[in-house]
C-alpha cells in the first residue's frame, strides 16, 4: 500500500471516529436514540404554535357593524371605512417588537411604488389584535407611518383599537389564528394583509412581508371592480386569475385565447381595410 493511500484510509477512519464522538454527545451519550431525553429538548416546537395560521375565506363577509376605537380614541364601526373604495387591511399590534413592525416598514416601501394612493383609490386600515392597547398608541404609531410615507393630511389611513370580542370576529371570519407566546410575553401570528371590496367581502390574501406593486394594483383594482385603474389594469385581470396554489395571479388560458382571438380579428380588419382603401384610391386615378 502507497503512502498516500495509508494516509487517506487512516484520515477517513479518524473522520468516521469524530462523527461518532460528535453524535453521542449530540444526543446525551452513546447507545440508541433516547426519545424521552429529546422530548424536553429546548428545541422543541412550542405548542401553542399549533394555533397559528391563516385559513383563506376567500368571499367572507365582514361584520361591518363590529364596534372599535379609532385613533382619536372616537367609537366608530368597521363599516365608518368601507361603501365607496377598496380597503386595504391589517391584523397586527401595535407594540409588536418585530414582525409588525418589520410587515408596515415592508409595506410603506410598497405603498410608495404604487401609483394609486390611500385615502383617493383605497383605504388603509389596521386592527390590533391586543385588547390591552389604547388609542394614544394607535396614534402614535398613525403618526409614524404618515411621515415613513410622506403624508400630511393623514386621509384614509385608520388604526384602530377593540375589545376581545370585536376581535375574535374579525380573525375569526378572515381566518386568522394566533396566540399568546407567555414566555417571550408576545403575540405570536404570521404575516399577510388582505384586500376587501367596499361592501366588505374579502377578496384577497397577501401572504409574507413583502407585496409586489404590481400585484397589489391589480388585487385593489380587482376588489373595486374596475372603478379605479386603467384600462390596461382591466385587460390584465381579463387574462389573469388568482391561483390558489400559487397564491397570486397567474394567466388564465382560455381568456387569454379570447384575447388573442380578438387581436387577430382586429389586425385583419384593419389589414382588409388598408387594402380596400389603397384599391379605391388607384381606381380614382
């Protein structure tokens, strides 16, 4: 046996004798994997993180006579800010040391891009889901994100405030699951917003922190059943279908066939007609 061979046998043998020694400190010593001493793992999955989720109601209707408190400590109902626009909505708290926090800097990036603006083509509207929060914190928290965004007049953004039972019917119809993390003494939730149409029916789920402009446009112009948006928005949407899997629009094959259909007739038409007219025009000389 060369000596370069020896060399390599004996480097993998040591390799496979410090994997083992690695192994059976990872799991308390050697022998068989213990499951009892595993169990009380620090990481082990919290249980209360089995209450956390968002089940899509696609098509639910909001109650919109649910009593909160709005920013200025006023009572109002959830329906004062739907009738006329979509409304953009959001379950957060407002004391949220990260993940809120984190979504609305994310958002405000968001809002910025988009050509339709709160309070002309949408409404904004945030709910707390901490019955223990006040108002003088929803307003600090309004002021905040009013100068992030570059407003003054502060129309259509709403943060408001609400009793337990307010609460429980709002995550309840959107299908928003959380829960109370006691050990980090927070409020443990995932992140999405949703798009509801002026009468209040939720129209779409937008997951994660990070929402495309684009797809934004098109959720809002949706929900306001083309009454805001341009026409190109509105041939969009004839094209496009949201796609549950995907979570976000994706082409819809029949109308994008119509389409094409009605393109080709519409070139034809206009190719027939140029012939004509060039065929008038020689036949008058």
């Amino acid at each position: 046996m060369s000596a370069l061979k020896f060399t390599l046998l004996k480097t993998a043998t040591l390799l496979i004798v410090l994997c083992s020694c690695i192994n059976a400190f990872a799991i308390g010593g050697a022998g068989p994997l213990d499951k009892n001493k595993l169990s009380g793992s620090k990481n082990e999955r919290p249980a209360f993180m089995d209450d956390i989720g968002i089940d899509e109601h696609l098509g639910a209707q909001l109650d919109l006579d649910l009593p909160f408190t709005d920013e200025d400590g006023e009572g109002v109902k959830l329906g004062k800010y739907f009738g006329e626009k979509p409304v953009f909505l959001m379950l957060i708290y407002y004391k949220c040391p990260t993940l809120c926090n984190t979504h609305l800097n994310t958002l405000m990036q968001t809002f910025q891009e988009l050509k339709l603006k709160i309070g002309k083509d949408y409404e904004f509207v945030a709910v707390s889901i901490d019955p223990a929060e006040s108002s003088k914190v929803a307003q600090m928290k309004k002021k905040a994100y009013l100068t992030e965004y570059g407003d003054d007049t502060g129309e259509g953004w709403h943060f408001l405030t609400g009793s337990q039972k307010s609460i429980d019917q709002i995550t309840k119809t959107i299908g928003f699951r959380y829960a109370w993390n006691a050990e980090e003494k927070e409020w443990a939730h995932a992140a999405a917003a949703y798009v509801a149409t002026p009468e209040g029916k939720l129209s779409y789920y937008h997951f994660g922190l990070n929402i495309q402009p684009k797809v934004l446009r098109l959720s809002l112009v949706e929900a306001s059943s083309g009454k805001i948006g341009t026409v190109i928005d509105k041939v969009l949407l004839f094209c496009l279908q949201y796609d549950p899997k995907k979570k976000t629009y994706a082409f819809y094959a029949y109308n994008l066939m119509r389409v094409g259909a009605i393109l080709i007739v519409v070139l034809l038409l206009i190719f027939f007609f140029t012939v004509w007219l060039k065929s008038k025009r020689r036949k008058q000389k």
